[in-house]
C-alpha cells in the first residue's frame, strides 16, 4: 500500500512539473529564459532552506563532505529548466512534456540495467523496451497533431 500511495505522490509531482513548465513558459516569453530560470531557483532555493531550517533532521554527512560527483545532480536541474522553458512555447507543454519523460525513461533505463550512479542494477526487460517504444510513438502521435493545429 505505501508502495502505491508513493507512486500516486510520483505521478502528482510529475503533473505540478507539467504546470510549472507552463507557467515558466509564459513567463520566459514575458521576461526571458533566464530570468524565469532565476525566478525558480531563487523561490526554490528560499523554500528548501526554510524546509531544512525547519524540518530537516540532522545527518552524518555534510553537503562538503560527500564525493564532489554527487553535487552535479544540481547542475541538471538548470539544464531541464532552461530546455523547458525555451521549447513550451514552441512546441507546447504537452509535447515538452512527453519529450522529457522519454529522455528521463531512456537514461533511467540505462541506469537501472547497468547500476550506474550507485543504484541497484534492474535488467533490461522486454517489457521495459516495449514502453519505451510506445512513448516514442506517443511523442511522434502527439508532435504531428499538435503541428497540425498549429498550420
């Protein structure tokens, strides 16, 4: 049951990450990409330092003492915001979305069959290949329509 109920919170963030994506999308053709960007990091960086003020417990480890490899993750963070951003407005939030979901699926699949980064090694199942193919042609299906209306 937990198991789910994590799943259904996973699948709601994905849904706030659609709408933020919308929003920043207006905003970025209004004031720029990255002044958007700015604006989201900066009330995100305000938000998780009270979050951690707050509500964090404290760890063994501190953010200086954790191999320098792992820090990078913040880095990506800009990247996705800056290619969503930019592509919104252009393609649509939709299509964006989808186009992210499938990046995110191929490298976490590679991830998850070869264990990179730590992670535990699950294997490249048929079962897994077969999604991925079919949110490649949702994402070719969904670009076409939305290419059509557009002309």
């Amino acid at each position: 049951m937990y198991l789910l109920v994590l799943l259904l919170v996973v699948v709601a963030a994905g849904a706030v990450l659609s709408v933020q994506a919308a929003i920043n999308g207006r905003l970025g053709q209004a004031v720029g990409v990255l002044r958007s960007s700015l604006l989201t990091f900066v009330v995100g960086a305000i938000t998780t330092a009270l979050l951690i003020l707050f509500f964090e417990p404290a760890h063994a480890v501190s953010l200086l003492e954790v191999p320098k490899w792992q820090l990078s993750g913040a880095l990506f963070g800009v990247v996705y915001m800056l290619v969503m951003v930019g592509a919104v407005p252009r393609v649509g939030t939709a299509v964006a979305t989808v186009a992210v979901i499938l990046g995110q699926l191929g490298m976490g699949m590679l991830i998850d069959h070869f264990g990179w980064l730590g992670n535990p090694s699950i294997e490249l199942s048929s079962h897994r290949i077969l999604a991925m193919v079919c949110l490649g042609l949702a994402l070719v299906l969904m670009y076409r329509s939305s290419r059509r209306q557009v002309a």
